[in-house]
C-alpha cells in the first residue's frame, strides 16, 4: 500500500508559544500511514549567516522549488526599459534593484504566485482515466485564467494608477501625455529610410525635419522601441537636435519630448538633458497649459526634475489667481509625484480647494488627497473635514482607488471624522474580494491608525487576504500584521491569517534587509496578540539587522527594544538572540527621559499620585515610575499585605534623598556609634527622627498632618456617603502597620500597578483597549502585579469634583477586597 505524507505549510500557531518555520518532516512505514503527525517542537536551524539564509518549509519529500523574487516582478514595457528608479519615487514602491544580488530561498511548496492546496502536492497515480485526465486538463485551463484575471487585478500601476482623473474632463488633454491615445502605426520600412536619411545628411536637417522624424519614428510598433534607442543612426539623430536645440520652437520641443515618451528613452539620456536645460530657460516664455504639460512627460518618463518644477511653483505662484480647476488639479498632481510641497503655495492650495470643492469629480477628490498626501502637504483641519464630509455623502459612488487616497489624507492629518469611518462600514467590506492588495493595507492601516475597529471590514479583509498573500510586499504584510494587532482582533480565521502572514514574511526576509522598520512593524503587531515566530525574531535581534536599523530614516531602537523585553517575559524558552546591554541602558534612559518631561507630569497622573500618597500615609508608599519601559507608559506602583494595609517600599524616594543632600547630617562620635553597633535603648526610628527634625522639615508639618488625616479617614472598610461627611481625623495619627511589617522583611501580599488610562488607550469611541496596552497589562500580570484601572471615563470626571470624593474613589479602587484573592 502506497505510503501518503500530508504536510502543512506551518503548524497551527500556539499562543504565547515561540515559533519555528523550520522542521523536519518524517517518514512513518506501517499499514496506516496517511496522515503525517504534526511536530510538536520543530527543529530550529540556525540562519545566522545571512549571506546564505535558507529557510526550509515542512514539505512533502523530495519537493522542493526555489523561490526567485524577481519572478513575480510586473512586465510591463515601460518598466523594462527602466531598471533604475530616480530619485523622485516614493520610498516603498520599489524594493528590488537589478544590481543587488539575489537571494535564493529554498521552499517546500510551489511557488507563491501560486500556492496549490496541500492535496495538489500529494503522490498522483501513474495514469488515469481519459475521462479524468480531460475534466483535470479542463481544470487546470480554468484555474489558470482565473490566476491570470486575479494577477491582472492585483497589479497597481503606481505610475497610471494616480492619473485617472485625467480621464474626466477634456481639458486634460492639453495638460498631460495620454500614453494610450490611438495612433497610426509607422510601417518598418519607413522607419529605416528615415533612419538611412539621418545617417547620410548628417545633421544637417532642419530643426522642423527633426521634429518630425522624431514623432514619425515614435509611431513604430512598441516592440521596436527598444531596438531602436539603441540603434546608432538614432543617436545621430539625437546628438542633432541637442546642437540645435535653441532653435527649436517650443511647441516643437515639446513634440520631441512627447516622442521620447513613447519611445521609453531612458531618464538619463544625453536629448533629455538638454530639453530639461532649455525648458528651464524659456518657462517664462511659456503658458501653463505647456508649463503642466512639460511637467507630466517629465513624470511620465520617471526623470527627476527638480529645477524645472522648483520654477514651474514659482510661475503658478505669481498666477495663482488665474488657474482653472484642471489647471489646479493637474498641479496638486505634479507637487505629489515630485514628492515635495512649497511651502509659499500651502494656504493658496487651501483656498482653491474650498473654492472648487463641489465642483471636484470624485476622481479629482482623491487626485487632491493624493497629491497633498504624497508630498507631505500640511492641511488644515477645517479644509480635510469639509473634504471628508463631502465624500461621506458620496462614497459609494466614488472609485476604491480614489476612495483610498481620501483614506490617505485622513491618516496623516489624524482626523477623526466618524461619518466617513461609519460609512466606510458600510459600503468597503462588500468591495474587499475586489480590490488589490495594496489598497487593502492601506485601507486596514487607516483603521489602526486612526485606532478605528469596525468588525465588519476586518474580517472581510482577513477572509480575503490569505489567497492574496503571495501579492503582499514586505510592507503590506507588516503593516496587516500591526493593524490588527494594534486594535486587538482576532478574525475567525485567525489560525490561516496569521499563518499566512508569517509565510510571507519569511519570502520577503532578503527585503527586510533594505527596509528593518517593516520586520519589526510586523513583529510587534503579532507580539501585541500574543505570537512570537521565532526564526524571525532572531533574525530581528541578531547584531547585524540591529546595525542596518541605524541606518534607517526612522528611530527603531524602541521597536527592537520592546520586542526583545516582550519575548524576554513572555518566551522564557528562547534561546535565541538577545540586545546587548548596553542597548537596553540607552533606550531605557531615553524612555524614562521622555517620561519624566512628558508622562509624569500630566495633570491627571499628578493628581492620583498626590491623593494616594496623602491616602496611604506618604511618598514612600507609591511609586510613580514605568515598571515596563518598553510599553512607554507610566503606572502607580502600591503594595499591600494580605490582610489589606499598604507596604511601604519606595524607600530610595528622590525628593527626600535631595532634601538630604541640601540639609546635610555632621557626623559626631556618637552617631557614628549608633551607626556601627545600633542604636541605643531600644530607640523607635520614629524618635530618631523626632529629634533630627530641623525647622524646614516642621514647616511641612501642616501638609503631613492633612496627609495623614487623609489616610486616616480611609483606613477601615468602605465608607457611606453619611460617614464620609462626619469624618474628622486626628492631628498626628498614622495608619499603623501590622506587628510583623518591617521595613527589611515584607510579608508575602500584592503588588498593585495601577494605570491612569487615556482615549489613546483605547479604540475610537469605545472601550476596547488597543494592543500595546494589552500587550503590557498581560506581561505586567505574568510578573506578578494586578492591574488596577483609573479608567479614563471615570477619573478625568472626577478632576474636577471634591478631594474628598477622589479619595473615596481611589480607596475603593485600591482597598477593593478581590485583589487580595488574587494574591500568589
């Protein structure tokens, strides 16, 4: 009987469990031996060098395909013919470059454009019915088609993408290149005798023949445009228009521009620098329309032109008042794909936009977003909500693509504008199967962002995703992994999703090492849910990675240093790699830092610090420190016996250590006595102190006798409200510890962390608490603490009530009997 293996991709997740993507698959003989036994403890294989990293897969034996990411590039005939991209691309559109050298990953599966089910991978009989073998052939052509009609949907064209709203209004016509307008096509014969006249006149045409040969050779069948750029009597031909190209009319050189176009010249060719020089030199000779029109063939052929543009915003600046509404659009397009905003047009864009704002087509509203978006455009409040309440009235007529670059602009100016969010709801989820993976991302993203869940798109979006995750790069995967994370949701199908993820982020490990922000992205929206693939995170924490995260354009070590203290917590087996010391110090100090100047000093945080200090009878008794500095948030820290009275701990309190220094203590003979062999007769360390007390220290007798009363009052049970009214404390008594509390040897108890929470902390609207602050409450707890909550829609209210009601809160909070059950 034939033996059958059944291996999985990956093991099903286990939560709060390391995970390894690499294992051996073993061989059972026997009689019954079709299904393969799950690994418990896959093997680790060490990828430490990572010049040859290799990651293997559970697999069927024997099956083995090599993972080649240049595969899966998109072939388009523009794209061809530029391998390089310039410097004016959006950091991200691009992550792999021709001359880097390829990494090969060694898969157990078929290749990730498409991924077969497990049972395609399975031994098939040596023949078949010729019934069977039609239906599967007919299957086969079937599910290729489908494969083609999916791969045609999830490929974005960054470059066409973006110029849609070019399509509405005919005015564009004059203010941008139509790539795709229909023209004539110039028979190969009389390409070459074109070619064959260049070669014999040697330059000596007219500036109008070369124009026109120029636009007759452009109109060559496309697959002859490579041959010829290439070809020598063309650049004869090019050399001739650069000597002559002052006594080009403008709409001539324009022609030529629009030739090179077509024609997928290079960015770097000699013609086109000398066309960018002189259209730099004759721009205040020019109109808009063919200063716009100039601008869009730059775009069209990838080339960064700077200059040109940099006098183009100077020209639209000085004619600001008579730009049209294409004009304006066509411009808000150009200063997004230049990727940069000057800063003199910034209120005129505001003005114009609430000039034509009801008169924008929907594909111009995302033409807007876009632009500003992309080139980093500051807007005001004001403007981005009169936006976003027009589209939330018209959303379901407006395209996914231009609906997104909306969503977009949203993010960045971190509007909050819950109609749209509702209506988003309502009309996205139905459109999820439809739309490309990017556009997902960015969709899911603005939902983290903006700390927005709506179930409704997040489980349409993890159903979807797992058979579109091979068209995911680096950064969509992380940025999936993080929104989920970050709003703490777990789809229904959450084993698939998140295995799915992790898979992709393994192919795409040779892009992690251009881009570190996306693997640790990644890595803590999954540690935020309690999932911790191994192989990753020590990759992540190895001393190389760690080095390319300091040449990143963003500050990583805080990501590296809460993933390495999460995993520390939370997987006491790894052995993997681990921060070096000296990089936990740095970020530590950094952190505490920005507590002290940021964290400490908010208003609600000094409150509850001042009140429980006065409550439990000192500084000594709280501790307003991180007790996690990798979760970049502040708790109280209190400690209570078993049988509920507060320990006092935080013994090494600052402020008295200064008031110490400034006082000064002389040292006599026989305090130094007393030091050495202990004090004498049995002397209390209250009287010790009584007799130090200096005048400064009695001048604050007022503050410690209202502190004490304070805590006083609060020291029994729960209070009614009538006996909160007749409490009257005594002047200089204190709350007595039990007999058996000593300031060296505490008795076993609880330890509290009490957290004042904010609206930051939560979800918009709502009381779902977002990961990170799962992430800390759940580690906090596995150190020993209980969680107690100042929650925000409680406390903030009672800021402004009496101090007595606070502390009647807060001793319901801190005295609430179930703590202590929960006591180790």
């Amino acid at each position: 009987m034939a033996t059958v293996l059944i291996c999985r991709r990956f093991p099903r997740l286990s939560r709060v469990t390391t995970f390894s993507t690499t294992a051996k698959c073993k061989a059972e003989s026997g009689n019954n031996t079709s299904k393969q036994k799950k690994e418990e403890n896959p093997e680790t294989v060490n990828t430490r060098t990572e010049s040859a990293a290799t990651i293997q897969l559970l697999n069927p034996l024997d099956y083995r395909v090599s993972y080649n990411p240049s595969a899966y590039a998109k072939s388009r005939a523009a794209s061809q013919q530029h391998a390089a991209r310039n410097s004016g691309q959006a950091l991200g559109d691009t992550f792999t470059n021709p001359g880097t050298a390829q990494v090969q990953h060694m898969f157990g599966t078929a290749s990730p454009q498409a991924l077969p089910p497990v049972r395609d991978a399975l031994p098939k009989p040596k023949s078949k019915p010729v019934l069977e073998q039609t239906i599967s052939a007919l299957l086969s052509v079937a599910q290729t088609k489908e494969e083609a009609e999916k791969g045609k949907t999830e490929m974005h064209d960054s470059k066409e993408d973006p110029r849609m709203f070019q399509k509405g209004r005919p005015e564009y016509r004059s203010l941008s290149y139509d790539k795709f307008e229909p023209i004539e096509t110039l028979p190969l014969e009389e390409g070459d005798s074109i070619l064959h006249s260049v070669a014999v006149r040697k330059g000596s045409q007219s500036p109008g023949t070369i124009t026109d040969y120029f636009c007759r050779l452009s109109r060559l069948p496309v697959e002859q445009h490579a041959v010829l750029v290439s070809e020598l009597r063309f650049n004869t031909l090019c050399r001739c228009a650069v000597k002559n190209i002052t006594l080009f009319s403008t709409s001539d050189l324009i022609d030529i521009l629009k030739a090179c176009v077509r024609l997928v010249v290079p960015p770097t060719h000699p013609l086109l620098n000398a066309c960018e020089n002189e259209f730099c030199r004759r721009v205040w000779d020019m109109n808009l329309d063919q200063l716009l029109l100039v601008a869009d063939c730059w775009r069209c052929l990838e080339r960064s032109v700077p200059s040109y543009l940099s006098i183009l915003f100077s020209y639209a600046n000085m004619h600001w008042k008579d730009l049209t509404l294409p004009q304006f659009v066509q411009l808000v397009y150009i200063i997004g794909e230049g990727r940069r905003s000057p800063a003199d047009l910034t209120q005129k864009m505001e003005n114009m936009i609430l000039k034509y704002l009801d008169s924008f087509t929907l594909e111009e509203v995302g033409a807007v977003c876009l632009g500003l978006f992309k080139s980093l455009s500051g807007i005001s409040d004001h403007i981005m909500r009169k936006i976003a309440d027009r589209v939330s009235l018209q959303m379901e007529d407006m395209s996914t693509y231009a609906l997104v670059n909306v969503l977009k602009m949203l993010r960045y100016t971190r509007m909050d504008h819950l109609p749209v969010m509702k209506e988003l709801g309502k009309v996205i989820p139905a459109r999820i199967p439809t739309i490309n993976i990017q556009g997902i991302m960015h969709i899911t993203l603005t939902c983290s962002s903006l700390h927005y869940f709506d179930e409704g798109i997040m489980a349409a979006v993890a159903m979807s995703l797992p058979s579109k995750v091979t068209y995911c790069r680096s950064k969509d995967a992380a940025k999936f992994l993080w929104s989920f994370g970050c709003l703490d949701y777990e789809p229904p199908n959450e084993e698939e999703f998140y295995s799915s993820l992790i898979e992709q982020m393994h192919r795409k490990l040779h892009e992690f090492r251009k881009f570190p922000e996306h693997l640790l992205t990644g890595l803590l929206g999954l540690a935020f849910v309690k999932r911790f693939p191994e192989e990753l995170i020590d990759y992540a924490l190895r001393d190389e990675f760690v080095q390319k995260t300091r040449s990143s354009k963003y500050e990583l070590k805080k990501d590296l240093f809460t993933l390495s203290k999460s995993v520390e917590i939370e997987c006491p087996s790894y052995q993997g790699n681990r921060l070096p010391p000296q990089l936990y110090e740095e970020v530590t100090e950094m952190v505490l830092n920005f507590a002290e100047q940021e964290i400490y000093v908010r208003p609600e945080i000094v409150e509850a610090v001042s009140l429980l200090q006065s409550m439990l009878g000192g500084p000594e008794y709280v501790k307003n420190h991180m007790i996690l500095p990798h979760t970049r948030s502040s708790d109280l820290e209190v400690h209570l016996a078993m049988d509920g009275h507060p320990i006092p701990f935080n013994l090494k309190n600052p402020i008295a250590d200064k008031k110490l220094k400034d006082i000064g203590v002389s040292l006599t003979d026989d305090l130094m006595t007393q030091l050495i062999k202990g004090t004498s007769n049995n002397q209390s360390s209250v009287e010790v102190e009584n007799a130090d007390r200096t005048p400064g220290q009695e001048r604050g007798e007022e503050a410690r006798t209202r502190r004490t009363g304070d805590r006083a009052a609060f020291s029994g049970g729960p209070l009614t409200a009538d006996a909160r009214l007749q409490v009257e404390p005594k002047l200089g008594r204190c709350l007595e510890a039990p007999p058996s509390l000593t300031l060296n040897r505490q008795p076993q108890g609880v330890k509290l962390a009490i957290q004042v929470s904010n609206r930051n902390h939560y979800c918009y609207c709502s009381k779902r608490l977002l990961g990170l602050h799962c992430l800390k409450r759940r580690q906090l707890q596995q150190l020993g603490y209980v969680v107690v909550e100042l929650p925000f829609w409680e406390w903030f209210p009672l800021l402004k009530r009496t101090r007595l009601e606070k502390l009647s809160y807060l001793h319901y909070k801190v005295f609430n009997p179930a703590l202590l059950s929960r006591a180790g």
